[in-house]
C-alpha cells in the first residue's frame, strides 16, 4: 500500500501545490529557495502524501488503520510545522478528507459484499 501512495503522491503532487499556491500564494512559493517549480512539486508532494494516505488506509486498511496512517504522516506534520505553521490547518483538512472519502468507499464496499 506504501509504494501505492508514494506513486501516487508523486504523480498528483503538482495539482495540490497548485491548489495550496491558489489558496495561499504568499507562501507557496517562498517555502523552499531554488526553482518555483520545485518548490509547488515538494509541498504538493507532502500534501498528496497526506491524503492518500489517510484515504488509502482508511478505506483499505486493517485493524490497525488509524496507526499506521498516523505514523506514517506524522514526519510530514513536523515538517509543515517547522515551514509553514500559519497554514496547519490546512493538512489537518487535507488529512479530514481524506479519511472521511476512504471511510466512505470503505462502507460502500463492506455494502456490496453483503
């Protein structure tokens, strides 16, 4: 399942650092030095980390769901703490998210397999 999210972190990362830079373009950009483009792939990755993994786990995950979903978001919760608190909220939703669509598609699946 990890190797599933890191592909797909990577291939929607672009679109959530482009979302993150239209919703706060004061600090999208400036959060890493070097090529803007880097910077928008780099916290669009964390981001798309976040919510597949949260969405994943959730609707696919076993008993132990919720942990596994935690520890592997909690290095991306101290690095956004650490770069951008202002914004903290906003990973917390994405995370929201994320969950409640895998909760979602895990009860629409538990439906169909009665």
């Amino acid at each position: 399942m990890v190797i599933v999210i890191i592909t797909l972190s990577y291939l929607l990362s672009m679109p959530f650092g482009l979302f993150y830079t239209y919703l706060f373009p004061s600090s999208g950009g400036q959060l890493f030095i070097g090529y803007y483009g880097l910077a928008l792939l780099m916290i669009g990755f964390i981001f798309s980390f976040l919510f597949f993994t949260w969405f994943i786990f959730s609707a696919f995950g076993g008993n132990k769901k919720r942990w596994l979903a935690g520890f592997l978001s909690l290095p991306f919760i101290i690095i956004l703490v650490y770069l951008d608190f202002e914004h903290i909220y906003f990973p917390i939703i994405i995370g929201l998210i994320g969950w409640g669509l895998g909760l979602g598609v895990e009860k629409g699946l538990n439906m169909l397999k009665k």
